[in-house]
C-alpha cells in the first residue's frame, strides 16, 4: 500500500460501522426500523420519524451526482498534487446526499444527473476511502 499523506476521517462509535463497510467495499447506511428511510451522516435520530432504532445495511453503492465542484485551490496544502478535483454530492439510490469525491472521469464529462458508483481506495490499514466514478451500468 502506498503511503497516504493527506488528512484522513476519524471515525467514531456511531460512524465506524459505516468505516467498517468500506473496508469490506460496501457502503452501509443506517436503515430506520421504523419508517424505512436510509440516513447518513449517521445519527443518533431518524430525520424523518426521529425514532432511535436503526440497522446498518448495505447499499446498492450507486446514485446520480447530484452537485458538484471543481477544486482549484487544495483544501489543504496535501492536497496541491491532486488539482483540479472534483467535490461532489451523489444522490444515493436508497436517498440520502453524501459528499465525496469523483474519480477516473474527465472533468469536462461531467453531468449532473450522471449515474455513478463507488469505488474504494485503501488509505490506511484502519481507512478505505470511497471516491465514486461514472457507472458502468
């Protein structure tokens, strides 16, 4: 594995099943036992119930990218090697907006409302991360 360099997530209680799953390259989500809806971020409370209840569950790990950004300026200065790159927020097919990265695409191929998918990068023994890249589907 290649040495990462850059800022990486810091997992807590609540969000290391979701760490957990990129590490098996699922991305999970919190289910709510009882209206159904998916939620991420994890939290504590159903969005749309606030019930506490919940299971993780796996994802179909595609969406649409919903919005995105091209980075010109890094967020941090590991990350000046890397420009441009694309910030974006996908639509997952079970609901909810994650932000995340795009990958192995030409800036100029992108589209709002194209269908992606996740892909995942090992970059730590403890951190996968999940860029997403335009479907093969």
């Amino acid at each position: 594995m290649t040495e990462w360099t850059k800022p990486l997530p810091h997992p807590t209680p609540l969000s290391q099943p979701f760490w957990d799953g990129t590490k098996e390259r699922e991305i999970r989500l919190q289910r709510c036992d009882a209206c159904g809806a998916h939620r991420f971020p994890p939290l504590v409370l159903c969005r749309v119930c606030l019930a506490e209840e919940h299971q993780w569950v796996p994802t179909s790990a595609r969406g649409t990218l919903y919005s995105y950004v091209i980075q010109h300026r890094p967020a941090t200065p590991a990350f000046i090697d890397d420009l441009p790159y694309v910030v974006a927020i996908v639509e997952l097919d079970e609901g909810p907006l994650m932000l995340t990265n795009i990958v192995g695409c030409e800036i100029d191929a992108l589209e709002v409302g194209m269908r992606v998918e996740a892909t995942y990068f090992d970059a730590s023994d403890d951190i996968t991360l999940y860029p997403f890249t335009p479907s093969k589907e």
